[in-house]
C-alpha cells in the first residue's frame, strides 16, 4: 500500500533531493507517494510543520533548532534525522556598493577575511548603512554573515541593517532600492546578478567549507511514531541526493527544477549552483567552485550533532538565546544521527563511526572511521581558522571577544 | 481594538472589512505588504494583525514583531492551542493573526472566526469566478467549432452540437477538446473560420 506524505518546501536549488525523490521514482519504489507543498514564507512552512499540516518540511537548520527552544513563535520540538545539503548561499551587493570590493571575481570570492575588510571600508564609503537581505533571523545565511562581517569587526547588529524577506522576494526588493544586497539560497543570488542588478561578493562555500543549511524536518513525536515511514522516505531521499550530485543529470536537474511546481526559475541559473560555475557579474566568465553545493558524496545527509550545536553556539553569541545546559542539550538533540543509522543500516552509503566531530579542523579531504564503506570527510575549515570542538563549548564562546 | 489587516489584496482585504465592520469592529486598518510597511504598522500600535497565510511578507512582518522597540507590548502569534479545529480552519483558509501580549483569548477568537469564514467566502468567489471565465472560454470555442461544421457540412446548429457531443462521446473526451480539435485541424487546413 502507497504511503502519501505531504511535505512542505521553498523555491530553492537545495529542495532539489525532494523534487528528485519524488519525480524519479525513488519514493515510488519504497512505497511513498510525495505531496510536495510549495510555501513562499518560513513562517507559512514552520507553521504548516509544527500545526500538522504537513508530516515534513525542507527547514532552515537554524529555524529547527529555534522552533525547539521557543525562540521563533509556537514551540515544539522538532527532529532533523537528514540533511538536504550542504552549503550553496551567496551574499550579492548592488553594484555600486561592490565597486569598493577588490575588482578581480576570482580573488574577491577566495579571501573572504580580504573582503571583508574591504566590505567594511565600502560601509565608510556608503551614503547610509548598508541594508542587507536576509531570509530569516534563525537562518545559515544570517548566521554566516553575522560570522564574516564580524570578523572584519564590523557589529551586523549597529553597523548594517539586517532586513528579512523571504528568498522569492530578493531580487525586486534590490530593484526597487529597499535593499542594498541579500544573502539567500539560490538561485536568487544567481539572479540578482544575471538582471544587472548585484555582484557576488561572497559564497558560502569559503566563508565555512561545509556549512550545515537545510534540514528535512519532522515533529518529534510524530517521528518516533512512524519508523517505518521515516526510514522508507530516507532511503528514498539518499538515492535521491545521489541521483542529484551526479554531474550527468545536472542538466536534466536544472530543467526540473525550472518547472512553475519547483522553484519556477530560468534552467541556466539554477545550473550554476549545481554545476559550481558561480557568475560573479553579468556577462563575465564563471568561477570555478566545485564545493558550491553538495547533496551526497562525504555523508552530507549526516545529521552530526556537532552542527546543531554549532549553531547553538551562534545563537548564544548574538544573544538570541540564554546559555544553559537545558538548552544545550534541547539544541543538540534536533540532530538525529541515530534515526539516519537506522533508517540506512541496510543502504549503500557510508556511516559516520561518530555522530559529533570538531568542526573547522580538516584543511585537507581525510578519510575517517566509517561503519561501512569508505568515507572520505571534505575540508571544513572556517575561513578565520577558528575551529569548533563541540565538547569545549565555553572556551568557543569566549573567543568571540565582545562578540566580535 | 484595533484591527490592521495586511493585504495586497485588494478585494479580499475590503470582505474582510466589511465583516468586521458588520461584526461592529470600527478601528480596522488595510496596510499593504509593500515598501516601509513594517514602520506603518508600528505607528499604528495595532492589537491585531491579520494576514494572508500564504503572504511571503510573513517572515518580514514577524522578524519586526519580534525587534520593535516601538510597539509598547510584543505581539505574537494567536493559536488557541486547546482548540485543533480552529488551528486546522485558519491554516486551511489562509489566515494568520497576530495579537498583543495580553488580549483575552475570549476576545480574539470571534475575530478570527469571522477572519476564517471572510477568507473562505473570498476563496469561494475566486473559484466561482475563475470557474465562470473557464466556462466563458469554453462556450466561445464550442460556439465556434459549430459555426465550422454548419458552414463546411451545411448541419443546423442543433446538429452541429449533436454531432460534437456524440464525437465526444464516442472518443471519451470532453465536448470542448473536440471542439479545439476541429477548431485546430481547420486552422491547419486554411478553413479560415
């Protein structure tokens, strides 16, 4: 008997494991029948998960975790036992701004700490604060920005005004001048830039290497009472983000996602990110970023539960949440690495041995103790050097000196 | 209490009105999601806010519920978690509302009906409407497939129909798919009508 799910998701390149699960056959042959709901706000896809409408959601990780600590309207406590990708954010600015930035695409995007010194001497130079787009408070995208902006001290919270809008809504924001520039999934970077309208100034990919982004997301106890369905649709979506990272179907993903269902975006603009060929501004050859964003290969659907609290870290940081073991401990648990060895105990794909890791330590691909099958974890260093040890979470947090 | 209704909408956000208004709410205001809308609402110290569900300006909207420093009292999301049959109404009908910190649930809650039931009955005019235009299309095309076979078979409208709807029939499909089959292949072959 066909299970139906109803499983809510934004526009966005990285829902692509879902729109391939589904149209491919691969939820089909586990029995499972996608009813994939197209939402245009986090809220309206929070809102669905948490108030049952929908058994699934492609969330934010960050948003996970928030709706877990009552940070962002209704709590309830959510669980993330499979990452949809990793990386895949870029920060665009309006050209003029830019114009301050260093001029050669290829050097701007690989010194992230440069540019962000560069970026702060562009602020001096601005009529007014600069006004940034971000797609949600509890998102990769703000805390990454928080992150590199930080580190070339400029304050996101007094020396930029941080605006939130949803993804679909970016690029005419920009053309009617309400904002400055935007950090979003793609491919709306990719279209600011192809309308004239913004240059990339950064991409996610070299600001953390492997940045934990969105998470399929379940209501925890409805999780706990539905195994069978839980592990059937992660073999589903494994097979999925395998289907997806590979360079053959690339194109046919593209066109896929191009369809009104999905993100409803030009084929050539969403093949940028998948394909790694970041256009830096209109009409100029691409740069080569092989890592822009992943699906499958290094375990990426792994939930480590060092991401989650990563992210914890940051929430502390820019006091969005009052430190204490309670909430340490509610954070880490959204990730569920044991649901993902479970669901995938009999699948193909290699098993982390561990379900926390250091992060930011690996400068070089390292193959690691896998359960099963050979493993090979890419780079994930910060583009600062600083390296978090889960374990070692006070010491993190004292680095951060005033913040900064 | 007053009433801000966040709406691009324009028709919509006037059913909705007009309820309230009915229902002897008089501070009702429509604020559009476009532009400085956020500064707007805070000038307007709202007690509730209603919003299309389906906005994509709801993230903008709570991320300055959650930041103003000018609104007196915070404002959250109104769900009456004792109440599933309310909770499911308002997400299917598209309603997301908003209140400050404080108002009694008995208070909102028939404001909110009344916001379901306004949203429901848009919806329902939408489709009737939308439902009317197909239907419009459809009698244009059938209209004038009949006009080809009376003028190329010399049949009587009655029989022009008839033998559109016994093809129809016949082939399983539905009248006018016949009809902008014929129209199609008499394009095709230079019928000109």
């Amino acid at each position: 008997m066909t299970t139906s799910l109803r499983i809510a998701f934004l526009p966005l390149t990285d829902a692509a494991v879902l729109a391939v699960a589904r149209e491919q056959g691969f939820a089909e042959e586990e029995g499972l029948s996608l009813d994939l709901i197209r939402s245009t706000s986090w809220a309206t896809l929070r809102d669905r998960l948490v108030y049952g409408q929908v058994h699934a959601a492609q969330m934010l990780a960050p948003l996970a975790v928030a709706v877990t600590l009552g940070l962002s309207q209704q709590p309830a406590a959510l669980s993330a036992p499979y990452k949809l990708g990793v990386n895949g954010n870029m920060l665009v600015m309006a050209s003029d701004f830019a114009a301050a930035l260093d001029p050669d695409s290829g050097r701007r995007l690989s010194d992230p700490l440069g540019t962000a010194h560069d970026f702060a001497a562009a602020i001096g130079l601005w009529r007014r604060k600069p006004v940034i787009g971000v797609v949600h408070r509890f998102s990769s995208h703000s805390l990454m920005l928080r992150y590199w902006l930080a580190s070339a001290g400029i304050d996101p919270d007094r020396d930029v005004v941080l605006r939130v809008l949803p993804p679909s809504l970016t690029v005419e924001a920009m053309r009617a001048g309400e904002i400055d520039g935007f950090i979003a999934g793609e491919p709306w970077g990719s279209a600011a830039v192809e309308a004239g309208l913004a240059e990339t100034v950064a991409i996610g990919e070299r600001i953390w290497q492997r940045g934990v982004e969105k998470v399929l997301a379940f209501r925890t106890p409805w999780l706990e009472e539905n195994p069978d369905i839980v592990d059937r649709l992660l073999r589903a979506l494994i097979r999925g983000a395998a289907w997806c990272d590979d360079p053959a179907n690339h194109e046919a993903l593209a066109q896929l996602l191009s369809d009104p269902r999905y993100v409803d975006q030009p084929a050539d603009l969403i093949a940028r990110a998948l394909t790694g060929q970041i256009i830096v501004r209109q009409g100029e050859a691409p740069v080569a970023s092989p890592d822009f964003l992943l699906f499958s290969r290094e375990a990426t659907p792994f939930p480590w539960r060092s991401q989650a609290l990563w992210i914890y870290s940051q929430f502390v940081r820019w006091n969005m949440v009052e430190h204490g073991p309670e909430a340490l401990a509610k954070a880490s648990a959204v990730f569920r690495p044991d649901i993902f060895r479970r669901a995938l105990a009999d699948a193909d794909v290699p098993m982390p041995g561990a379900s926390m890791k250091v992060e930011g330590a690996l400068g070089l691909p390292l193959a690691v103790g896998s359960r099963k099958g050979g493993l090979t974890l890419g780079p994930d260093r910060f583009f600062d050097g600083r390296v978090f040890d889960p374990e070692r979470m006070d010491d993190y947090l004292a680095n951060f000196v005033s913040r900064l | 209490m007053r009433i801000v209704i966040i709406d691009d909408s324009g028709l919509r956000a006037t059913v909705l009105e007009e309820g309230l208004r009915d229902a002897g709410y008089d501070d009702i205001h429509i604020v559009p999601p476009r532009g400085a809308f956020v500064a707007r609402l805070e000038r307007m110290a709202p007690d509730v806010v209603l919003m299309d569900l389906g906005s994509p300006s709801r993230d903008t909207l709570e991320e300055m519920l959650m930041v103003s420093r000018a609104l007196a009292r915070p404002i959250a999301m109104f769900v009456d978690q004792s109440d599933d049959a309310m909770i499911g109404a308002a997400i299917d009908a598209g309603v997301s509302a908003y209140v400050v910190d404080g108002l009694r649930k008995e208070r909102v809650k028939p404001v909110l009906e009344l916001a379901v039931r306004r949203f429901n009955a848009f919806a329902k005019m939408q489709t009737e409407l939308d439902e009317a235009r197909t239907a419009l299309s459809e009698r244009k095309i059938i209209d004038r497939a009949k006009s080809i076979l009376m003028n190329q078979r010399s049949l009587s409208e009655q029989d022009a129909y008839a033998l559109l709807r016994s093809s129809a029939m016949n082939q399983g499909k539905k009248i006018v798919d016949v009809a902008q089959a014929l129209i199609t292949a008499s394009d095709l072959l230079g019928g000109g009508l």
